[in-house]
C-alpha cells in the first residue's frame, strides 16, 4: 500500500505537480531559427565542369527507399549498372589496370596504375568505398581507387566488402580489416595509407578504432572523406544543408534507411558505426574532404576538431559549393584533380617510403 | 556615312538580328535550386556556451545601415561603447596589459600578457581588426588580439586604424603597414604574425600583396580569420548562409554597406579589397577560421584553396554551428579557447624564435 501510494504520488507529480520544478531545473529551450525559403543560384567561382554537377536537381526518390531486402539489392544493382560506363571511362582515361582477387576470402581489387611513381614502390593504399553500407557493389564503387592510383601514381586495393542483404553490420568492417591485417604481413604499417569516403570514410575511422582495440599498429596516413561519422543524425549541417546538398538532400533519406539496413538493429551510437564517439588518439595523420553544400559538413568538420584535440596531424579541405561526396565524382573536373593531389601529396609526405 | 550605318547596323545587329546567335554561343544558364523555408535548432554538438551564441536572434537592424557619415561614426561608437565592459572584463580575466602608443603616426595598442612564453620573446604579432572597415574602433577591435596575447603568451601589438569618415580606402592598408615597416627595422621578419579576422583577415592578406609590391619580406606566419576576402558578393555561402548566419545576416546588410562606405567609390575587385583576386604565391604559412554558418564560409575556403594552389603550407579549421567570427567572441567559450591554442601553435611552428 505505502508503495502503491508512493507509486501514485509520482505519477502525479510527474504529470502535474512537480513539472513547474522539474522545468526550473532543466535549462530553457533555446529558440530554433526560422530560415525563409531561399533560391540558389549557381556558384559561378567553380569551374564550368563543377557547375554541371552542382546544377543537377535533387536526387530523384531520394525519399523513397526499399522497404525490401530485395528491393535494396535491386537499386544497389540498377545505381551500379547506371554507372558503369562511367567507371569504365575513368578507369581508361586514368590509365588503371584493374584486376579481380579475393584476400583471405574478401573480394578485392587490385589498380595498378600504368605510372608507379618510385618513392611508392613500396607503398600500397587501401580501398573502402562509399555508398551508405549497401549501395556500390563490384566495380561500381572505385571512383575515389581510381583517381588515387592515378594521380597518386600507386597501388590501391580497393576492398568490395560484403553489404546487406548479404551480411550485415559490421561485415564491411570485418573484410576491411581482414584486408589490412593480411597487407600488414607483407608490408611496412607506415607505408600503408587507407582511404575511403561517406561510408567509406567511417569505414577508415572504424577501421583505426579496431585497429587499436585489437593492439595493430596504425597505418602511415588515411583521407578519411566527408565521413558518415554521426549517423545519429547530430550536426547542424544535417539541417543547415538539408534540400541544399543534391546528393544526400536530407537526413531522413535514402542513405539514411540504408545505413539502418546495415545496422540491423544494432545501437546507432557504437562508434563502429558513429565514429565521431570513438577515442581517436593515436590515429595517424589523417586528411578530410567535404564541400560547403555537403550535408555532412558538419560531420567533417567534428571529425577534424576532434582529431586535432586528440593530437592528431590532420588537415580539412572543403571545396566551394559542392554536395556529398562530389570532389571525386569525374576525373574531368578540376577540383575533383587538385582534391586528390592534395590526398596524394599528403600521403606521399606521411608515409614511409 | 560609312561609318554612322557600320554603327547602324551594329545597332540593329545587337537588338535583334544577332541574337539568336549570340544567344547561341552563349551556354544555357544553369538552374538555381529552390530551397523551402526550415526552422534550425540550436545544434547540440557544441559547448553550452556556443549554443548560446549560436541562439542569438539574427543582429537587430542589419538591413538598416547608416546612410550618412555622421549616422556611422554614431553607431561605430553605439557598438562600442555597448561592448566596452566585455573588453574590459576579457582583459582582466586574460591578465593582459594594455597600453595605448603610436608608431610612426600611427595609433596602436601595444598588448603584453602576464606571462610571454621564453620562445616567444623576441616575437611579435601585430594585429589588424575586424569591423567592416568602420566599426570597432580604438579597443573595441581588440577581442581577438587579447586571445592571442593570453593564450598564445605573446605580444601583440594592435592597429587602431583610421577608418571612415576620418579616413577612407586605403587609409586602413596605409596604417597596418606602416606598423609592419616599423615593426621590421627592430625585429627579424620571421618572428613576425599577422592576425586579424573578418576586414582584419582581409586587411591581413592585403598586407601580404601590398608588402609584394614594395619588396618588403613576408612575416613568418599569418592568421587571416574568416577574411571579407571577396566584397563583391560572390560565393556560395553568401546565399547559402543568408538568414542563416546571426551575426551578418545577408551579403546585402550593414557590412556590404560599410565596406562600401569604406571603398568609396573605389573598384571592390581591387584586390586590396577583394584579395582573393590577388597573386598568393610566396605567402607566408597560414591559418584560417570559420565556422559551418559562417556567411563567409565560401570566401574563407576559397582563400584556403586558392593559398594552396599556391603551394603554400595553409591550414583550415571551420568549427560547428559557428556564424561569423564567433570564434573570438568571448574567452569563456570552449572552442574559443580552442580556436586560439590552434593559432597560437600555429605561429610557434613557423615563426623563427
């Protein structure tokens, strides 16, 4: 009775009387913006290349993602089919020999491109694309590989980890690590870089939390791009560039359902899947990319603040007006070259020759 | 009567016949995107001290500039005179001796913080402040110079420049560098830092330019903070940040009226107005500020770019949440705090000691 009674006094507190004490207790609301509706127009201090791409509408569907796991297989498969001209192109205007193999059971593969410079030798960069955890399978996801082999003039191992509806969290992140664990047997960890970007780029900060959590030494340096660091939706960027970024277009999309079909249920937060939460010291020199209209500017920018608290060498880049993802979009596009020669000329100046 | 039809036709050419063609050669404009009015909140991965900077109303009366001279000088004295009991307390708290000299003419406050680091004692900063131009004059403009003498444990020595209606374009650049010229008979160039923000950032890299074109050595290392690098309202962020960033609102508020009050008449492209048109090869090391709201978020990057097309070492932080200079707003904010121990080891990487 004296419980019951204790039990009902609480429920009326907390419905009434006690809210007025509760409410000076906790920190007044602080008063959202209202921001009108606005029209951009194009930038015009980007080249003509870069205004085509800034120019595209939103992303059609960007709204209406699978509800299936068939249904994610099959727009993972039509994006990729879409898309390979364009790989195909890249890969032959950029002079890059590409060849299938699997390490330790992990697809792979491996771009040599027709230049290896001599100080990169010895040097080999490690591959994680991007696409949400689901989208680019195969070849479709080599892009970013693509453009470091070439103007980096190195070798890429470009890893084609396994996604959903195949294997879930954290699968991309076991093969990835499978892939690092195996160059670590015949390679120098300092002459080791690892690049990825949006996923791809979580993908590298997740891969450097395991890696010190399973005692393996750190690469030389990683260009961890515009990172799918939060994926709990924090960062004002999520707003502030929500209907302004053309590729992800909002936070409530495509890339975010597909990152919870990934995640399977498991807690958003884990740092394997939000590495802005994970203790970065120790990381090696790292270099970020993103773009003033990317709706995870913000999660790249956090993750160069908390870098550079953790001790950490690491630059940011952000290019004017572009969306998600867009500094390696075509290999024809001028930011899209010097992006990836600041990537090479900062891996070429950390790692061990 | 050869020439008066030569002219006729060209007349009647360029209003109609011609048109099409021209119009033809000319590339189809591009479409600008439509963005729906939204409702920001505060964002909640920054210190409770920047939410409440960030949850400011959007600055009272931005779109009500002055519009006469009197009307500026009135309101340059309003401001400081609002904000002189949040200079006088930044000095106390950050133990900074302030002194009022001139050098060669010139107004100067001469900032020597209670304790100067044994490798900066032969160094010295000096500092151009922000304001448009015309606003925060004598120490209202010193917020960023007492950050950098407490916590980067140097002397700073603090342009008070003459502004409109005292003085108009390039009364400001005159000023600055006559301190620099003076400061370089006693003191190795490469133990010289330039710092300032916003007009002071841009007034920074003018410095830079002009110095060029007199021959004078560059200074060891410099810190142009979310530099007005641009005022002729190109770049992205001015649109994509309007209404958005609380403290300049638009690029068509009182700070674009300012400068232009300022220029006087004068060719905003100048690049002793707009540096970012100017030749930024042979740049000293730099670092630049600001933040994801920043409505100069573009023309800070862009620098940014632009310095290390140059090849020079440049590097870039652009904190959270932030709109425009609140990265020295007040010395009680954590990423304040932040901000200045980056420039301030910035400056003790690359100046000589």
């Amino acid at each position: 009775m004296k419980t019951l009674l204790a039990g009902l006094a609480l429920v009326t507190c907390a419905a009434a009387l006690c809210m007025p004490s509760i409410a000076a207790e906790t920190p007044p609301a602080l008063p959202p913006l209202n921001v009108p509706a606005k029209t951009l127009p194009v930038p015009t201090d980007v080249s003509p290349e870069m205004q085509q791409i800034i120019a595209r509408p939103l992303r059609p569907d960007w709204d209406k993602p699978p509800t299936t796991a068939d249904g994610w297989r099959e727009l993972a498969n039509k994006i990729a089919a879409a898309g390979s001209s364009h790989i195909t192109g890249m890969t032959d205007r950029l002079r890059v020999d590409v060849q299938m193999d699997t390490i330790d059971g992990v697809k792979v593969y491996r771009l040599t491109p027709d230049q290896i410079a001599p100080r990169n030798a010895n040097r080999v960069a490690i591959h994680v694309h991007g696409g949400c955890y689901v989208l680019n399978p195969r070849s479709s996801g080599l892009a970013d590989a693509l453009l470091l082999a070439a103007i980096g003039q190195m070798k890429v191992i470009a890893v084609d980890y396994r996604m959903p509806p195949d294997a879930y969290f954290p699968a991309a992140l076991d093969d990835a690590m499978t892939v690092y664990r195996a160059v670590l047997k015949t390679t120098d960890p300092k002459k080791v870089a690892i690049i990825g970007a949006s996923a791809g780029g979580a993908l590298t900060l997740e891969m450097m939390l395991r890696a010190k959590q399973e005692g393996l030494p750190m690469p030389g340096a990683i260009a961890p791009g515009t990172p799918m660091a939060d994926v709990t939706k924090v960062g004002d960027s999520f707003q502030t560039n929500a209907m302004v970024d053309n590729v992800l277009v909002s936070p409530d999309g495509f890339c975010d359902a597909a990152t919870r079909f990934y995640a399977n249920g498991h807690d958003l937060h884990d740092p394997m899947l939000s590495p802005v939460y994970g203790d970065m010291s120790g990381f090696p020199p790292a270099i970020l990319t993103t773009g003033t209209r990317d709706l995870l500017l913000s999660n790249t920018v956090r993750v160069h603040r908390k870098l550079r608290e953790a001790g950490v060498d690491a630059a940011l880049q952000v290019f004017e007006g572009q969306s998600h993802a867009q500094f390696y979009r075509d290999d024809r596009v001028p930011e899209v070259k010097e992006a990836f020669k600041e990537i090479a000329a900062f891996f070429d100046k950390h790692l061990a020759q």
